[in-house]
C-alpha cells in the first residue's frame, strides 16, 4: 500500500526503486589505473565474452548502426541475449541476481511489519525509526568500497565480499527466526540484513559504472532498467506468499525461509569474471598503510569532486527530494486495525505493487529516458501529490459512498502510486551516474546515492515525528487525514529548486566531455 508521498523513495524496501536505490560501488578508475587486473578484465560491452577478429573496426562501426532499435529483441554480436538492452555477460548476470535477490527479500518485509506491529507491540512513530535505523547502512557505502578495493580477501576483491555478504544475511534473518524476541534486537538483525544487501550492491554495481561510463543518458537508463526490472521481478516472485505464508504459518517461519534466500548472493559469485592476486598482490593490498594511503587518497579526489557547484547544487537537490516526510506507517496500521485487512490480502496487494514496479521501469525504459530529467521530476512529483491525496478517501471513508470497496480502491490506488514512484526514481539514479567525472564514476555514484538514500532516512524520521506530534498511534487515527496531505504537499516543496538540475544543454556537454 503505498502512501504518502513515499511511493518509490525509501532505500530499505526491497521492492521499490527509491527505496533500495542502486548505489552503484566504490571503485573508480583512480585505483584501477595501478590495478587493472582489479576490474575482471571488463571490457566495452560491444567486446563482453568476444575474443575474436569480430570486433574489428569494419564490424564494430556496422554494430554501432544496427544498436539503435534492436537491442530489445535480438542476440547480440557478442553471442549473449539481451534484456533492456544490455548485454546478459556473466558479470551482468551476477549483477542482475544480486537485484533479484534484493527484491526477494520482499518476503520478509509483511512479517516485519507484523512482528513489529502485533508481536512487539510498538506504535507507528516506533516502527518508522527502526525502518530508519536499519537503512543506516545505505549511507556510508563508499566505506564498503574502500574496504573491497583495499583488503581482497582470499585473493578475490568481489567474489569474496559476495559470498560473506549473503552468509551475513543468512544470519541475520536466523537471528529473526530464532532469537529476536526485543524491539532493540529486531532493531540489530534487520540492521544486519540491511548490511549484506548495501555490501553486495558495492561490489556489483562497480560493474554497472564501468559500462556506463561515457555511455548517453539512454544507455545509462538500460542498464539501470536491467537492474531494478530484476529487483521488482524478484518482488513479483515473493510478492503474494509474503503475506499467505505469514497467514498459515507465523513470521518466524517466514524469517526462516527468508534466511536461505541471501546465499543466491553467495553462490552467484561464480559468475564474477575476477583474476585472483597473487600473494605478493594480496600482500601489498592488505597492508594497513596501503589501506590509509588509499582511502585518504580517494577522500581528497571525492572532496574535490563533491565541492563543484555543477555537482554540488545537484546533489542538494537530490537530498531535498527524498527527505519529504511520509506516512507509511501510520497507514500500515490504519488497513490493518482499522480496516481489517489480512497478511494474504495484503500479499495480493503487494504482489500488484511489485508488477507495477516492473512496469514503472519499463514505461521509464521505452518512453522516458530520452526525455530531460527537470521535465520528469516536475511532472512526476506534480502528479504524484495529486494522486497520494487520494489516500484520504480511504481513511474518511468516502469511497465507500462511490461504491468502491476498501480492498479494491487499495490496490488501485497502489497500482497507479507505484507505477509512478518508479518511474519517478529512475532518473535520480540516472542524473547521479552523469554527474561523475571521469577518474571518480564509482565512488562519487555511491556518494551521490549515498546522500539520497540519507534524504530518505530524514524523511522517514520527519514522518515519524510528525507522526507522534498528531497523535496518530495504533488505534488513534483522528488526525490521519491530516498527516497524508501534509506529507503530500511537502513533496511540492523541492520544486522551485528544479534550477539547480543541469539544463539539456549542459548535459549534453557533459556527455560529449565524458566520452
């Protein structure tokens, strides 16, 4: 159920594009010009799993002409089948499952609503800071970056960090099945849960910045496509037992399956096209002078970066966006107290959100990622008030007097909110990847991504407090009403700062610098 202003704006749900937000890693190209063997011998993805004299200049000028129009249904010269696309490598494989994974999850997300809600008894405002609290590891991504590039464990500097990251998610939700029996502890294990998933997105979402690098904003917008198309898929598969499974069998069965859904993470690993280092190469990375020099190197040039104003007044913008307030929880308890709807009703709901997910990034795929990024935020926040306003129809009971019953007008008005969210998320993460520079793609993207998703937390925290302050609770929802339309109203506040966004002009300048 969407609501609010939050639709496709949170980075700890798994299911919507501003939530888990693509973070692209933290290494760039700064590090890899004195490791190029870091980079899994990556190449241009004309050239992805292609040896041969193919790629010559002939061949590659004819596939530059036939690209435009056909990528969506052909197989490519490289010999791999396409989707949005890009290319279906192995490394891009292992990218997109790692995605598919991170929508997956979305199994547990009802159970914890209802652990939360029913078996710990914490009120709206309570269940909105821990939601918080558990995306904290979203915000400090570059330092994963750091520690991936600077101390390869096992000679590996991605598929090792992949498969302690799914063993650590594994744990994690054991922990929810098992031992979890306080708000504090709840609090750690989703944080830890949190942590796996934001560490794998470091290590193969560096790929996605190494091939979208010099690429147009179209280009750019397919290889996010394929990215969060596989998250929503993964929604789309958890969706409806989400909410069956807490039905017949408890949370903490739900939490048990959940756990063994992050070892896809580990085991996807293989996939990784990644030269181990020998042990003279793992020496000198593991070192602990090496690891400062490094990291205070990369702090410098991120400094650097950060403090332009043509990044700089972006990214502000980006912040502001995302820490509009939301009322997400306090809705969760209104259809669930007051309105009485089921976990398994609420899967079916769920399973509906995370198809128009997908459908949000394909309408963002094939009609708007050539369009100018200021034109989409106006019209996409525009419409999405107007359409979160509807929220209060559902909480005074007017749609009943329209013969529109709660449980329809619920999946409806979360079809259309979602679908919009996530058309709406997408370039955030699009105008993030064209503010790098050249020397800095990855860590400056994991930055950037980094202060949105802290635009998120703001908002979820905003919300809570403005939550408390009406006196919305478990049972008390006077000032609901209220609430949804302060949150939807916020969302306009951004607006009059469209400025601060690069013009059409100057993205294109930058594109034609970039390449």
């Amino acid at each position: 159920m969407a609501s609010g202003s939050s639709a496709g704006r949170e980075p700890y749900d798994e299911e919507a594009a501003s939530r888990r937000p693509l973070e692209l890693g933290v290494r760039d190209s700064a590090s890899a010009s004195a490791s190029d063997h870091r980079s899994g011998n990556i190449v241009p993805r004309y050239q992805v799993g292609s040896n041969k004299a193919d790629t010559s200049k002939k061949n590659l000028e004819a596939w530059h002409k036939k690209q435009s129009g056909a990528d969506d249904i052909r197989k490519s010269k490289s010999g791999y089948f396409t989707a949005f696309g890009v290319d279906l490598s192995p490394d891009n494989m292992a990218v997109a499952i790692v995605y598919f994974v991170q929508g997956v999850l979305g199994l547990a997300r009802l159970a914890v609503s209802f652990y939360l809600k029913d078996d710990l008894h914490l009120d709206p405002a309570e269940t909105a800071v821990i939601s918080g609290f558990s995306s904290l590891p979203w915000l400090i991504k570059p330092i994963y970056g750091f520690i991936s590039d600077s101390i390869p464990l096992f000679g590996y500097r991605r598929r090792s960090y992949l498969i302690l990251s799914g063993f650590l998610g594994a744990f994690s939700w054991s922990l929810m099945a098992t031992a979890v029996d306080s708000k504090y502890g709840a609090a750690f294990s989703i944080l830890l849960g949190s942590l796996s998933v934001a560490f794998s997105d470091v290590v193969v979402d560096s790929m996605v910045v190494e091939r979208a690098r010099g690429e147009s904003q179209s280009t750019s917008g397919s290889l996010q496509s394929l990215c969060w198309g596989s998250s929503a898929f993964g929604g789309i598969v958890s969706a409806y037992f989400s909410g069956s499974l807490v039905d017949t069998y408890g949370v903490r069965f739900v939490f048990g399956v959940t756990a063994f859904l992050p070892l896809m993470t580990s085991a996807v690993a293989v996939l990784v096209n990644e030269r181990r280092l020998t042990p003279g190469e793992h020496a000198m990375s593991a070192s602990g002078s090496g690891f400062i020099e490094s990291s205070t190197q990369h702090i410098k040039q991120l400094w650097t970066s950060v403090k332009q104003p043509n990044i700089f007044l972006p990214t502000l913008f980006i912040f502001l966006w995302q820490a509009t307030p939301h009322s997400e929880s306090a809705m969760f308890f209104f259809i669930t107290n007051k309105l009485g709807f089921t976990p398994e009703f609420l899967g079916r709901v769920k399973l509906v959100t995370s198809i128009a997910s997908l459908l949000g990034v394909g309408i963002y795929n094939y009609f708007l990622k050539a369009v100018h990024l200021r034109k989409i935020f106006f019209v996409t926040t525009i419409i999405g008030s107007a359409l979160g306003m509807t929220q209060v129809l559902l909480v005074t009971g007017l749609n009943r007097q329209f013969g529109i019953s709660d449980e329809w007008f619920s999946i409806g008005d979360s079809l259309i909110i979602t679908v919009l969210g996530q058309a709406a998320f997408m370039p955030v993460l699009v105008l993030a990847a064209k503010l790098c520079p050249p020397g800095m793609e990855a860590t400056l993207f994991a930055t950037l991504m980094s202060v949105s998703n802290a635009g998120s937390v703001t908002g979820g925290l905003v919300g809570a407090g403005l939550t408390k302050l009406l006196g919305v609770t478990r049972e008390s929802f006077g000032n609901l009403p209220l609430l949804i339309i302060i949150c939807n109203l916020s969302s306009l506040l951004p607006l009059p700062l469209l400025g601060l966004l690069p013009d059409e002009e100057d993205s294109d300048n930058e594109e034609t610098k970039h390449s």
